[in-house]
C-alpha cells in the first residue's frame, strides 16, 4: 500500500510541473516577433452609403423623431424595399 501511494504521489507532483511548465508565460525578450507589434496597417475600406443612412435613422428613432416602426425604416435605407434605391435626401 506504502508503494501504491508513493506512486500516486510521484505522479501527483510530475502532474503539477508539467502543468506549470505549459502555464508558464513566454519570454517577452524575442526580438524576432517585435515587428509584429501594434495595430495592422492595412485597416478595411470605407463603409457603403447607406450605413450612413441606417445609423442617421437609429439616431432619428432613438431621439424620437421617428415616426413609426424601427424595423421598416431601416430596410428602407438598407435597400431592402420596393420602393426604390436609399438616398440621402430629406435630411
């Protein structure tokens, strides 16, 4: 039994550093990833148009100037309805 639990200890204590070792933090002193840092250079495109229509009518809706649903207003300017292309206009 004495032999069973020395066993059980061992592997308890190589669990534990084996743990540790996979927990431990990086060298921060690796000069080969440094030009890595910081935000990416390339940052995406300019939004389409009617982005700005749909947040001017959430801006309209939120400050209660909006009459009527959210939800159709902005399909409207998200070009989403039949009754033509968002402009704009009206603003």
């Amino acid at each position: 039994m004495t032999l069973a639990r020395s066993l059980l200890a061992t592997l308890a204590v190589l669990t534990l550093f084996v743990g540790a070792g996979a927990a431990a933090p990086v060298d921060s002193t690796d000069q080969s990833s440094a030009g890595d840092a910081g935000p990416p250079s390339d940052l995406p495109g300019p939004v389409p148009d009617f982005v700005e229509n749909v947040l001017y009518t959430i801006g309209q809706f939120v400050d209660g100037v909006l009459e009527g649903a959210l939800g159709p207003a902005v399909s409207d300017d998200a070009g989403q309805s039949t009754s033509g292309p968002p402009t704009a206009a009206g603003r």
